[in-house]
C-alpha cells in the first residue's frame, strides 16, 4: 500500500511537471479550485473540504552486492619429461623354405554311350522297267593285225656300296659352382622426433548479466508523457572460463622400418654342352645306266563300218512308296567323376630369432604444485536509506456569506448578513506547495 501511494504521488508530480497551466490545479493534488469561478453572487456559503499534503521522513534497510577478491591455493600437476636407456630383447623374423602335400579334388568328365529307338517315315523309290523301240546307226569296228618295230630307251639300275660320314650331337652335362645373391629383409630401428601440443591454460572469472522477471514501473515515451510499463531486472554474476594455451614440445618417437640385405650364396648349376660325334657308315648307292632295247610290237588297225541297228530300249519309271522305319541312335551322357591327387607345394616357414636393442625411453613423471589464484567472492553489506513520504490529509474550510451587504438578487437570501473575517477572502487560496523531487522506488525508471 506504501509503495502504491509512492508511485501516484510520484506521477502526480511529473504531470504537474509537464503541463505548466495546471499548475493551480496540482497545488490541490487534484482537487477543485475556485480561482476560475465567476463573480461572487447572492447565494448561501457552505464549508468545503480540501486537501493537505503532509510530508514525512522515513528510513529503510537496503542491500547492496560487493565482489570483493579472495585468494586461494590450487595444486596444479606439472608432469617433466626424464629419460633413461631401457634394454630390450627383440624377435627378428628368419624365412625359410619349406614343403608340404596338399590333396585336391579334381572333376573328370565321363562320357557314357547309349541307344534309344526312333521311328521316322521314309518315302522308298519302287522302279519299274518299260521297253521302247529306238533305230539308230552304228559303225562296227574291223580289226586288222600287223607287226612293226620299236625303240626305246630304258633306264637299268645299278648298285654300288661306298661309305658316308655321319654327324650326330651329343648333350653333355658339365657341374659348376657359382655365386648367387640373395635377398632377405630385416627390420631397423628408425628414432625421429614429433610435436607434441598439450594445453596449459587456466581458469578465470568473467563477468555475466542474468536477465530476470519484468517489474512494472514509470517510464517516459517520445512525447515526454508518462506512463506504465514493464522494464526488465538482471544481475551480474561470475563465471569461471577457461583460457587456454598451447604448448608444443619434441617428443622422440622409434619405429621399425623394413631393410633389405643383400647375400651371396654358392649355388651348383648344370649346364647342358653340346658335342659333335663323326662315324663313317656304309651306304648303298643306286644309280640308273641308260640301254636302247628294239622289240617288235604286234599292232591291231581298226576301220569303221556304218550298220543300221534297231534297239528296244528299257527305261525305269521311279514312284515315291511311303515306309515306317525304326532306327537305333547312339546318345552320349556326360557324368563328373571326382578324383584326389596329391601335389608337393612350396611354402615358407617363419621363426623368430631374438637380439637385444638398448635405446632411450622418455618417462613423463608428474609432481603436484602449489599455485595461488584469484576470485571474486559476492558480499552482501546493508546500508540505511532515508526517503520522503507523502501523505494527502482531508481538511475542512468554512468561509463567511457575501450576502451581508445586501446585494440579493431577491433582497432575501435567508442568510444573515455579516462581514467576512479580517484577513479571510471569500475565494478559497490554496495553499502553497512547493515541488520537491520524490526519490523514485529501487529498480524504476527516473
């Protein structure tokens, strides 16, 4: 209730703030007054009531927050980099050759014969012999013998035996010992050094507004007019964030990376030589040895003698006769027959044989640390606030009547005449009230 008649008495006072020809009227904190009123007539005076502001001087509690700074000890880990040599007995991968028999399935293909019937239709030609006459001309042939004589000349072979060197090549295998170089590879220790990145930061304390719940209060528009309105409330807090840093260190890395080594080793090779072998073979040899032979030859001469000949000729007639046949056709079926067979296959064994490496191992031991820090804590500190209270007391004022001189409009005003007081005028003087700035509520807008 307080705080209600605060803020009226606060809007009242800006209004007569910002309309200057109301001034008279907020002297009365709103009431009416007869400084506008015509002049004064023959009627009765009544008291009237108006109004007093009282002002009053109260106190109150306020609480106000303070970051004040405290200091505190963290430990921190700070982790350093010792290094020591560490022996170490590593295995070394030795190939070598070795066989084993492996058994696989082999499918064979198996084509078996057969024979199925089948029926099909023929057509079977049937010949018939028919006779015609045909006259025609022939010349007869007369032989006649006789003798004459003929050369010729004939080849007669003769053979004689006489010898042939033969060449033939013979393979020989020749043994011999050679270099052969072979390869194999092992794995070398390889130290490079990397980078490292690990964040060394730390936490610090920002400072964040915290908006909260809208309070209703007097806000001024564009036009310098009051009004209500809600107006936002918020605090400020502390937040920790964390700032960071990045260190970069070297940090020695080793791996293994493969090398080939070259060897060489005495390897038997043997070789195929070609030689040549000469025998002499005896070859029989034929050759042809030209004679003139004269022999009488019997010679048959033959004349043509024309004769006319009258023939009955056969000729065959063919008609197509239809015949069911069955035949056997052979038909093959094909079956997978499956067989083992065994094979020598190569492959290779592995052994590990082990050696020893010494090299330097970076060892990260960590050690706790003392650091002192800073932070903000809120404190709460009362302190005593004085304000002004206003307060409105009705007050009753009851002037003397104008009708004492007689001036009535009727002569008879039912009033007995009297003159006003010394000093009282019949127009009610409001009383003077000077302006003074009320302290607006914590939080409201000014």
């Amino acid at each position: 209730m307080r705080k209600t008649m605060v803020r009226m008495l606060t809007a009242l006072a800006l209004g007569i703030v910002a309309a200057p020809g109301s001034v008279e009227a907020g002297r009365y904190c709103g009431a009416a007054s007869y400084s506008c009123c015509p002049a004064p007539v023959c009627q009765p005076a009544a008291c009237y009531t108006t109004c007093r502001v009282e002002r009053q001087q109260c106190e109150r509690t306020v609480y106000s927050y303070v970051q004040e700074p405290q200091q505190y000890m963290v430990s921190r880990t700070v982790h350093d980099t010792i290094y020591e040599d560490v022996a170490e007995t590593r295995q070394r991968t030795v190939q070598e050759t070795a066989f084993r028999e492996e058994q696989y399935q082999v499918a064979r293909q198996v084509i078996e014969t057969a024979e199925r019937e089948e029926q099909y239709t023929v057509m079977r030609p049937v010949t018939e012999t028919q006779y015609r006459e045909h006259c025609y001309t022939v010349q007869k042939p007369v032989w006649t013998e006789s003798t004459r004589e003929v050369r010729r000349c004939v080849q007669r072979p003769v053979t004689e035996t006489i010898e042939r060197e033969c060449r033939r090549t013979v393979v020989r295998t020749v043994s011999e010992t050679v270099n052969q170089e072979r390869c194999y590879t092992v794995m070398e220790p390889v130290t490079t050094c990397r980078t490292v990145r690990k964040d060394c930061g730390k936490w610090t304390w920002q400072r964040a507004y915290n908006p909260s719940f809208p309070f209703p209060g007097l806000t001024c528009d564009d036009c310098g007019n009051s009004r209500w309105a809600m107006q936002p409330r918020g605090f400020y807090t502390l937040r920790p964030q964390w700032c960071p840093n990045v260190v970069e260190s070297q940090v020695a890395c080793t791996t293994y990376q493969p090398k080939v080594c070259r060897q060489t080793v005495p390897v038997t090779v043997c070789r195929q030589v070609p030689e040549t072998i000469v025998t002499k073979v005896p070859v029989q040899v034929c050759r042809i040895v030209s004679q003139e032979v004269v022999e009488q030859v019997p010679v048959r001469t033959c004349r043509m003698v024309c004769e006319q000949v009258t023939q009955r000729i056969p000729y065959q007639v063919c008609r197509q006769v239809a015949e069911q046949c069955t035949r056997k056709v052979p038909v093959q079926t094909c079956r997978t027959v499956m067989e083992t067979k065994t094979c020598r296959v190569p492959f290779t064994v592995c052994r590990q044989e082990p050696y020893t490496v010494t090299h330097r191992v970076a060892k990260c031991v960590a050690r706790e640390e003392q650091v002192p820090c800073t932070r903000m804590v809120t404190r709460c500190v009362p302190r005593v606030e004085t304000y002004e209270v206003c307060k409105i007391v009705p007050h009753t004022v009851c002037p003397a009547s104008p009708c004492s001189t007689g001036g009535c409009a009727s002569g008879n005003c039912g009033v007995p005449n009297a003159a006003p007081p010394v000093g009282v005028s019949p127009t009610p003087v409001p009383e003077s009230v000077p302006l003074t700035r009320i302290p607006a509520p914590r939080g409201a807008a000014t």
